[in-house]
C-alpha cells in the first residue's frame, strides 16, 4: 500500500463523514440560534427550554436526512469494498 492510496482512504473517510454529519449540525445550529433569540426575547433562562426543541429537530432531521446518509453511507461501503484487493498489498 503506497501513501497516494492511503491518502485517498482516509480523504475519502474524513469527507463523507463531514457530508454525513453536516445535515445535522445545520439544523442544530439553527435551531440553537432560533431557541437562544426566543429566550432573549422571553428572558426565560430555563436550560430545558433550550434542550427539548433542539433535541425534537435532530430527530425530525435525522428522520428526513436517514434515506440520503444511508445512500451516502452505501457508497462509500461499496467504494471501500470494491478496492479491497489494492487495500491487502
């Protein structure tokens, strides 16, 4: 295995984890900017406002987002697999 082929792994890992977790912190970014502007405006400065919507959009995101991270996820299986053979020399 020479380092050309080992790069291209571990690029190839570190970008499709960043593809499948960049959905995700979008929508908790949002969502804390949302929930942080709504307790500015409240001044409610209860931690489990915060805590419940921002947990109930990871899971509505995580449900929509699921189909396409498993494709992604797939791929990149297939993709390891498929090059199994040039992984073992």
């Amino acid at each position: 295995m020479n380092i050309t082929t080992v790069t291209e792994a571990m690029r190839q890992a570190m970008m499709t984890a960043f593809w499948l977790s960049l959905p995700l912190l979008a929508i908790g970014f949002v969502a804390g900017l949302v929930m942080s502007l709504v307790q500015i405006v409240t001044s409610l400065q209860d931690p489990s406002f915060a805590a419940a919507p921002r947990l109930a959009a990871f899971f509505v995101g995580l449900l929509l987002f699921l189909p396409w991270m498993l494709m992604k996820l797939t791929a990149y299986t297939a993709w390891v697999l498929s090059d199994l053979g040039r992984y073992a020399r």
